[in-house]
C-alpha cells in the first residue's frame, strides 16, 4: 500500500487536488474519521486560546 494523492483531471486536463476542489466541510468530516484524535486537539487548542482570551480581557478590565 502506496501514498495517491486522491485527484481528478480538469476539463482541459490539468491535475486538481482534490483538496482544491473540496469543500473545507467535507475535508475536516474527512480528517475527523481518519483521525479521531484531531478533534480532541482542535478542542483542547480552542479552550487554551479561549482561557487565554479571557484572561486578557480580565487584565484590560483592572487597568
């Protein structure tokens, strides 16, 4: 079993990724079944850069 690069052939018969092609729903449908793990990444990436957000503003609202 080898790397493809999953593409089509345009009209004129260029070479389109399909991730060039795909909607950025289907993609991350596509990254979330092939790797479960990303989305407990994405959440934990997303609640530091939340807790982060709301400490700045805590420290805007003392000055």
């Amino acid at each position: 079993m080898g790397f493809k690069i999953i593409g089509n052939r345009s009209e004129e018969g260029e070479f389109i990724a399909s991730a060039d092609a795909w909607p950025p729903e289907k993609m991350a449908a596509l990254f979330d079944k092939f790797n479960p793990n990303r989305k407990l990444r994405l959440a934990r990436e997303k609640a530091a850069l939340d807790a982060v957000a709301k400490d700045d503003k805590k420290e805007d609202d003392l000055i």
